[in-house]
C-alpha cells in the first residue's frame, strides 16, 4: 500500500482551510505548492528554500491585511499529515511577496512567496562594533545562535571533531549574519543546511562514510536496491533509493571544470595575528592545469589546518570530481505515492541531511560501472498538485568502506524476477545493479 501524505498550510500558526465546501467563509489553500531548495553544486553553500503557493480569497480577509501592510513577514510552515498518524514540517519561513489578482466576481487570487527561516540571517547586521576573541569553536557558535534569534532558529550544530579547536580575533562589526554563518562553517571546510522539521541548522559532513546498498521489497511489492543507514552526531539518518523505472531525466552527463580541484588553499591567522595561508595539491599536481578551491578558515593553529586542507582535498578529488548523475524526477502520481514513510520524510524534506539514496536501474551509473550509484540529495524542487512530484539534485558521497563480495549461489535465491521468467530482472533492477550489493538477501525497507 503506498503512503500518500496530504499537504496543508499554517500562516501565523493558524491552519488555513483547503476543502472546497469552505470556500465562502474563509480563505482556501490551493493546489499548485513548489518549493525550490538546496545548492547546485559541489562548491556551493546552500541557498534559503523558497516556497510558492496559492491562496482563494472570497471573504476579504486578505484585502484587509494588504491594507494594513501586515502580509511581508507573516511567518509560514509548510506541513503533510497521514492517517497512520504521521506528520512533517517541509518548509518554515516568511512571506517575503505576494501578488493579489482578480478571480471571478467575488474571488481573488493570492500569489504568495516565502523564504525559509536562514534566509532571515542575511538581514540580521551585528550592531556592535568590535572584534570576537580568540575562542573555541562551540563559543564561536553559541555567539552565532545568540545573535540568531530574530531569525527564530533554535541551534547551530557543528561537526564534534571541531568543537574545541580554537578560532582567531574575528571582526564582526556591521558583518550579517548569513556571511558568519558561511565562514563558520567553511572554516570546516564543509557547508551546512537549515532542516525546518526540527528547526536547527546542521553542519554537513561528508567524510568516511561506511556505505550498504542492499535489495529491499516494499510493502506493494516492489523490489529494488536501497542506500544503507548512515550514523552521525547521535542520530541516525535513513537511507532509500530510487527505482530508474519509476523515475525520470531529461539532463545528461555534465562535466564543469570547477568541479575537478586540485588545489585546495587556506587563508587563516595564526596565534600572533599573522596571516598565513596554506595549500595542499594532488600527486599529479596541475598537469592538466590549475583549479583551486580557496576559502578562510578561522582556526588558528597549523595542527587543525593541515589535515583539514588534505580532507578538503581528498574530498573535492573523490566526491567532487565524479560526473554528477542529471537530476532525477520521481513523480508520485504514477505510483499512487510513495512506496514508505521514509521515502516520504527523505524527499519531500527541504533541507539536505547526512542520509543517502541509491539510483537503480540507471543507464547513467550503468555508463560508468566504476561509481558507485549512492547519492546526497543536494537540492532539488518539491511540488504538490494533486500528488507530490519531486527532482533531486544528485551528488557522489564519499564512500570508504570495502565492498564485500556476493555470490552469485546467494543472489539467485533472492534475485527479484519478472513474474514467470527465470533468470529475468523485474525493471526496478538492472544486472548493473548487482555489482554494488553488500548484501545478498532481500529485506524490509528501513
């Protein structure tokens, strides 16, 4: 049976109607929500999700607030809710415009915008002049979370590795906070994202992940290839998959060169104030000439910088130089739904998170054998109309764990067939598929 969650709209708090039958008495959700989210890239920072959606108005409610100027900053959550009792924040933020237009004799329509919540930082300016001292990180941070409260974001995790390593003289005066929080987090050599279903903003680190693709069937049925768990920070982030057969692109291969570092370079003062920088290059340096990554690091010791330069670096030439897969659309109405709840929190979750998901049955991934097909979900669309349709951005995650080897006298008790052929995949797996698994039996999803 497949889990179909229902969207609904919070302004303010207030849970705005969507039924029809309510359409004279009160101001209506309409179908046609999209929210767009994530970064684009390797290289990038996340940019603030933003949500665009419609509202029926019939009783003059909204003419009253667009008198008065009280629309701009109206806070607004995005929530689904199933009858198995389960329920999701998606998006949370603020109207930042809307356009009303005429519908019908007594109707009109609300345009709304609205960005999440981090985008609220790049208005919040450090009015007191002066300079931070030097500090651990986790003080570093709390000031951050401080300063942050207009915004509404109730923490900053950063990465445990790094809490305690000290951070040099930094000069805050007239700095916004968005352009800290950038350089906190880069100072990690990492990025980071705000998550609107608990609300905090997370540091993103994608370094040594043990990584399991295993056959998975589905309460319908199903059967394909999912992306195993990942632990981190206390918590445990679900892994899920994409079956090729359900899925869709219309993109190709796309090769950029600011993809393929090979110079990673530091800037960062040291204990006496001094402005160092430091680089680390590949063994092959730039034969094919140079690209470099460069950022500021707030750390303030040649013993955190050193391997933080090199993770950046092996990192930028495993997970950053793979091709990335085209973006994937997954378009719910033709499956009724999702197939599990997880899937249903992973993909229609605003926010990127430490979980991965594996493409099966990929022309794409079956092109080059070589990588292996498990993804972050980077950044993508997230639309309701009349079911949820989702595009994901794909990126390569760091994988460091062995693969095991699976025989084949293990897989052919398990393989997923076509009804009645033998030896015939079902289209939710591909024989390329096979060569990732790190398990040979099939299991429930997680």
């Amino acid at each position: 049976m497949a889990f179909n969650p229902t969207p609904y709209l919070l302004i303010d708090g207030e849970r705005v109607e969507c039924a029809a039958t309510h359409a004279d008495t009160a101001p209506l959700a309409l179908d046609g929500i999209t929210v767009d989210w994530g970064r684009s890239e390797y290289l990038s920072h996340a940019r603030p999700a933003t949500a665009q959606l419609s509202i029926l108005d019939r009783t003059g409610t909204w003419a009253e607030k667009f008198a008065t100027t009280t629309v701009i900053g109206r806070r607004i959550e995005l929530w689904w809710e199933h009858p198995e009792a389960a329920s999701l924040r998606w998006f949370a933020g603020r109207i930042t415009a809307a356009t009303a237009t005429p519908s019908g004799p007594h109707g009109w329509v609300l345009a709304i915008t609205a960005a999440a919540r981090d985008a609220d930082l790049g208005n919040v300016v450090m009015t007191t002049p002066g300079t931070w001292p030097t500090e651990s990180m986790i003080t570093r941070a709390n000031r951050i979370a401080q300063a942050a409260t207009p915004a509404e974001i109730d923490a900053f995790y950063i990465y445990p590795g790094v809490t305690e390593h000290p951070c040099s003289p930094l000069d805050v005066g007239d700095r916004d906070l968005h352009g800290l929080v950038d350089e906190m987090y880069m100072s990690a050599g990492d990025t980071y994202s705000y998550q609107p279903h608990t609300n905090v903003i997370r540091h993103l680190y994608r370094r040594n992940h043990d990584v399991a693709a295993y056959l998975v069937q589905m309460p319908d049925g199903l059967i394909y290839v999912q992306a195993g768990d990942i632990a981190y920070d206390g918590q445990t982030h679900k892994g899920t998959g994409l079956a090729g057969h359900h899925t869709s692109t219309d993109d190709g291969i796309q090769l950029a060169p600011n993809s393929v570092i090979n110079r990673v370079q530091v800037n960062w003062k040291d204990t006496d104030g001094g402005d160092r920088t430091t680089f680390a290059v590949p063994a092959d340096g730039d034969t094919h000439g140079r690209r470099t990554l460069q950022f500021d690091s707030w750390f303030d010791n040649d013993a955190h910088i050193e391997p933080l330069v090199t993770e950046v670096l092996n990192r930028a030439q495993y997970e950053g130089a793979r091709p990335p897969h085209p973006p994937i659309t997954w378009d719910t109405r033709r499956t009724s739904g999702f197939h599990t709840r997880t899937e249903a929190e992973t993909f229609t979750l605003a926010a990127e998170t430490q979980a991965v998901t594996y493409v099966s049955s990929s022309l794409y991934t079956a092109w080059l054998p070589q990588l292996w097909p498990v993804f972050a979900i980077i950044g993508g669309t997230i639309t309701y109309d009349h079911g949820w349709i989702i595009t994901t951005t794909l990126q390569h995650v760091w994988k460091t764990n062995p693969t095991p080897q699976v025989t084949w006298a293990d897989l052919d008790k398990n393989l997923p067939w076509a009804t009645g052929s033998p030896r015939q995949l079902s289209d939710a797996v591909s024989w390329n598929d096979l060569r990732y698994l790190t398990h040979s039996g099939v299991y429930p999803p997680s």
